[in-house]
DNA sequence: CATGAATGAGGTTTCATTCAT
DNA sequence: TATGAATGAAACCTCATTCAT
C-alpha cells in the first residue's frame, strides 16, 4: 500500500460462474480471519489468499489492489448493519419512543454481534484514510433513518432533529465499539441492550416536546 | 543482523542539554502533524524527522523504535485527559447528579477541544495492537474516577455502579469521538457539551434509586 | 513494525519449480562470489542477489535472513568435507596407522582442495556468532570418526583416545587453514599432503603404546 | 565501517600525558571487553567508549577510526605473542630439538593464555580483511625466528627449513586457536602444552637428517 | 581537550503487484 | 483462469563520523 491516490475501489470484476462466486466469498472470509488473527498492519495479500486456499494472482483476479478488498469487506459489513437499522426504523414509524429506541437498539446490537469478528476487525480498517468516506456516508443514512423515523413519533416532537438523531446514533455505536473493542468485562456484554435502551430513551424524552396535537 | 534486545516502549535517553530538549519537542510535534497529514499508515520515521527538522538517526536517538514514539505521544495525551477528568470528578463529589454530570462533561469536552488536532490524530494510534493496553488501563481509571463520583451523589444512589460507570463514560467518550473524527457537520461541535449532559443526565437518572435517608 | 517470528536457521522454501532451483543455486554461487570478493563485512543481502542476477525480493523467499543464507553455505560445506572424512575414515578401519593417516589426510585435503574458494570463503563465516555451533558440532562428528578409526589400529594402542583424535583433527585443520588463507607462499601447496602426514604420524606414533598381543 | 581503504591504520597522534595514557589504556582494554561480550558485529564506538568512561569524540581523539583501533589492539597482541616466541626461540640456539620444541611452545602457550580473553576476542578480528596483511606479517617474522633456531640445532638438520618452520608453526599455532576457540573439552586445555610438545617433536624428528659432524 | 547531539548513507527486510508459465 | 516466482520501492533501524558547545 502507501499508494496515495487508489483510483477505483470497486472490486475489478463481478464473479459470474459459481466456482469463482466460492473464491471470491472465501478470500472475504480469509480477510476478516487474518484481520483477527494478525491485525492490520500483519495483513497481506499472500496470507489473505494462503488462508483463502488461492493464489495470491486470483485474488488480483478479483481485487484490482489490497485497499479494494478492504473496501469490501468492510463495505459488506456497513451494508448489513446499516440495512438491519434502517429496516427496523422503517418498521416503527408511528409508534412510541420507547418501541422506537428498543426496535433500533435492538436492530444494531443483534447486527453487531451476529458476526462479532467481523464487527471487531473491521473497526480497524474503518480508520485507514480510504474508508472514512464509505463510512461516513453510511452513517449519514442511518441519522436520516433514524430522524426520519423520530419524526414519526407519537409521543415526542423534536426541534432539532439533525442533532437529536446524531447523538441519538452515536449513543448507541459508541458504548458498543467500546464493549465489541473488548475495554469491558465481559459479562457487561448481556445488559448492553438494556443499558443502551436506557441511555436513548432518557435522552430522547429530555429532548422531546410533546407532539403537536 | 546483530542480536536483538528486549522491547521497550520506553523512550531511549532523556535529553540532558537544551538543544535536545528542543529536539524532541520538535519530533513530538511533528509525530502528531504527520498523523493528522497523512494517517498512520503513511507515518513513517523519515517523514517525522524530516517535518521536524531533524535526521532519522537523531529520532532514533531518543526513541528506539517508531512504536516507542507513538506510545509517548499517545500517553501523553491520555494522561492529559485522564488527568482533566479525574480532577473535575473530584471536585464534585457530594454534589447533585447534574452538576457531576456537568462538571465531567465539561472537563472532557475541553480535555479533547484544547488540543483538537492532537485528539484526532490519535483515534488511530489507539487501535494499533501496541497500544490497546495503555488506552484500557486509561479507561479504566477514568471509570474509577466516575464510579467513586457517583457513589457520593446527594439525589441518587445506584445499585450497579461498575455498569453506570461504564455507560457513562462510553456516552461522553463515544458521541465525542464520532464528532471529533469529522463524522459530524461542523456546527454542531458548538452544541457538545450541552447534548452529552443531557445524554448523561437522562440516562443517570433514570437508573438511579433516591437516595438513602 | 509488525509482529515478529520465532529465529530459524532453516531455508524458507523448497523451489518447486525448475526455474526457481537454479535461481536458488546462483544466490548460493553468489554468496560465496561475495564472500571471497568483499569479505564477510562486506557482503550484504543486495550484493549477493545482484550477483546472482536476481533481486533481494528473491533471495528473501528463500532464506528468511541473511544469516540463513549464510548458514546453509557453511553446512553444505561442512557436510561435504565431513562426509568426504568420515568415509574415508571408515573405509581404513583395521588398518595401519600410516595407512589411516594417509586415507584421512587426502580425504580432507582433496574435500577442502576441490573448491578452493569455498573453503577459503567460509573461513570468515565460521567465526559469525551464529554458526559457531554448527561447526563445533561437526568439529565433534569428525572427531569421532576419527577416534572410532583408531580404535582398530592393527599397530598401536591409545589410551587417551578422545585427547588424541582432538589433536590429531586440529593437526590436520589448522595447518590447512593457515595455508588456504593464504598465509603461506603458493608453492608449499603441494607439499601439504605428505606434511601432514608426517605430522601426524609422528605424533600418532609418539601417543601410540604397542597394540594388543 | 565498509570503508573501503582505510587511508591510515595507525594511531591519530602518541599520547604524551598521563592521563591521556589512561584513558588510551581504556579504551584498549574497553575493545577487548566489548568484543568478547557482544562480539565483532555488535562492537561500536560507542559501546567501547562508554565501556571505556569516555565519549566518542575522545575515542576519535586517538585513532582516526574504528578500524584503527582494531588494528592498534590486534598489533599488541600480536606484539606481545610474537616477541615471547621469539625470545624463546633466540634462548635456545644451539641445543636439542627436544629443548627447542619445549621452549616454543611454552612461551607460545603461555603468552596466549596469560591473556585468554584476549587472544580468544582477536580470533575474530584478524579475519577481518584489513587486518591480514599485519597477521601474515607476523607468522611470517615468527617462521623466520622457528627457522633461524632449527638451522642451529645440536641434533638435526633439514632439508626444506622454509616448510618445516611453516608446518611447525602452524602445528602450534592450530590446535591452540582450536582449543582457545572452544570448540574442545575444557580439561583438554591443561594437557595442550605436553600434546603440542609431542605433535612438533614427532614431526621434527621425521624430518630430520642426523646433523652434519 | 572532552562531550555527546546530530547526521545520513547504507544495511536488512517486507510486501503490493506483475507476468511468464 | 490459476499459479507463484520475481520484482523493487520503501520501510525500519544502526552506527561511523563530525562538530558546535
């Protein structure tokens, strides 16, 4: 890497035949293994395709350069979570703050941990330059969600919706990148839920006036 | 070749004349430009010393390895905060939960804000493998801190003190984090401290008891 | 930066392909070219591979370190003259010791004559920290051999056998040595054979006590 | 060091006060510590002035650079060896090959082991390319003298005295580097003197002619 | 004279990427 | 398509040597 400037991030070509689907979905999986298993900086092409049981010129194949694989990978993994979000937002339009907060919390910590490794190895790579845009981005849709769906409640109006919904977000995905990062003992994992309900739900009905009638 | 001697993050030699000093300085601050610049993967040794206006073997001189240098910058702004918060944290004991909350808040946000370019630039130095240690047993304290505050709080008690402890910090540390790394528009910076006291003292106040009599 | 790996002197990889064994032979051929051209100090990982026609990137897929490089140059030495002794001393079992000595000393001399700039090369390689070991360890097998050999002298007794094989071996070495190293002007050469044998079998005679009846 | 050709090896200036005299010695004396302790690859001009209680600067006060010193420290010892033998050699004209014999290798064996550390750290230091011509130029003065003695022995002449002093230096000087090296028990070292002794005699003998009348 | 901070060439090693097979 | 050998730029770090103080 060091190269300044990737020109395209885009994975070089969609596989089309099924075998070639089966390579591709396994240097992914390699990628978040080797993530675990050595970190960033340990991660190289050859050990990506050594523990995808590829050579490192398919994986080249696939991935124009290193920084398009990550990009990937990552971008697969902020899709999920930022669709599970949405989805859940959507789904509780109309309803209460507290139905709402406990749909969303509920939404991303279940998206979270289902593939705990992947959630933990991959805000490693968020932080490389490259990826702050993707990331950023996908953050910008899930405050819209999030707002989108807060304007909907009712039992709440909010005056400053942009701020309520980004603080709402990141009360949410900052305890849990600081639990997932593993600074907490472990049994605090099983209250997050709970924990991060609670820490919403008081905000949010500070903030809130009641609903136009 | 040459054999190999046992790791220390510790820097190399403590600068005796004043030149040195100034030397050192000088790579301190040109560690945390560079980050900022160009991100830690771009940080090399050589681009330090060169922005600092200095050689590599002089880096070297009071630093043994690149990780040594990191880890000072890094502790140096760790203690810095740490230091802020547990101040104020003491400061209020036996006060109400909003003026904790306040005073905390307060001394964090501005902890971060006084050196704005140095608290960015190290979001990444805290994810390298090396540091994780140093950044948990930071936290760690700062939980104690928060922990020892509360227990003294004239209009709440609470009965799982490790876990309050634990959602407050990450309410005050996760929400800043986001902002601080650019993920948020910029006037929103202003309205901070106001939206985490209300994070907190929402959430706090919710999980408390009335205090005894 | 990065993790490191446990120390082995053992090569990297086996070439597999045909191409690749004789890239590894000609970093072998170079490295002793190097050593004999520049000296110990001298040869570096760079030189070698350029000599050899290839680039460092090469060299390090397979020896993972100079050392390494070093290392397999000095035991197939080793082994080859080693073997070239052993055999010889083997194959004069229950014979005189004038015979022993001459089979002994030609084996050795022919071993280390053959190629002549290998031997002189490696000189310098043997004194490195690193490979001490290895050649005090054949230094032993030899010896051995040796003492094993003159146990079934037909004409003489020793009773000190370890003591006299030592002497016996570095009697033979270290003339050698001296003169390979080019201590010694060209035309004595010739006569080192029948030198050592007298020096040897003068001594071997003064040690030997009268052989069984 | 990898200069190519040190334009000088010569001291930089003679000290002419006491305590530059001391801190001369120190530094002497620092090289050998250094090398025996970390050996030649590890020996820097600053680990043998700090060793030394010097500094750099005061180090190249005195020798104009490192390979200077090597060679300083190396001629001494070589001094030091070579006139012993000589001396002893000189003592013994005109008496029996068995007295000379005794004499030459009690002086040899003695003036290396009185100074063990010594004479084992320079092993290393005469590979070095620089240093081989001043080696060479010692074996040689020391044949010459082996040479000047044989020709007045009481009880043999030879033939070829060029090559038998080369062989009988050579069996002296062989075994003892062998054994100093430690590459042998370390209780075959008291019996080296009486081996040696019987090595050269042996050798001697076989290659005399009864002496002219 | 002595000091030790500073220099920077040069050595070792890694790894993204290419390309002949 | 797949392979993996080869490349070489670039990173880290050392150390002989100089020179201002």
């Amino acid at each position: 890497m060091g190269t300044p400037s990737p020109i395209t991030l885009e994975p070089r070509k969609l596989p089309r035949q099924a075998r070639s689907q089966a390579t591709v979905d396994a240097i992914f999986e390699a990628t978040i293994q080797v993530l675990l298993a050595e970190g960033l900086q340990r991660l190289t092409t050859i050990r990506v395709a050594e523990r995808a049981g590829a050579s490192v010129g398919t994986l080249y194949q696939y991935y124009p350069h290193k920084q398009a694989l990550l990009y990937a990978v990552l971008q697969r993994h902020l899709k999920r979570v930022g669709e599970a979000v949405q989805t859940a937002a959507q789904s509780v339009h109309h309803t209460s703050l507290a139905t709402m907060v406990s749909a969303v919390v509920e939404a991303f910590v279940s998206a979270k941990t289902e593939r705990l490794d992947e959630a933990r190895a991959l805000y490693f790579v968020g932080e490389a330059l490259d990826s702050r845009e993707l990331v950023r981005a996908e953050e910008k849709r899930g405050r819209a969600a999030l707002a989108a769906m807060l304007a909907t409640a009712t039992d709440a109006r909010f005056d400053d919706l942009p701020t309520v919904s980004f603080i709402f977000a990141a009360a949410i995905v900052g305890p849990t990148r600081t639990m997932l990062e593993g600074h907490a003992p472990k049994k605090m994992m099983h209250g997050l839920r709970g924990q991060l309900e609670s820490l919403c739900l008081g905000y949010l009905k500070r903030e809130a006036r009641s609903p136009r009638r």
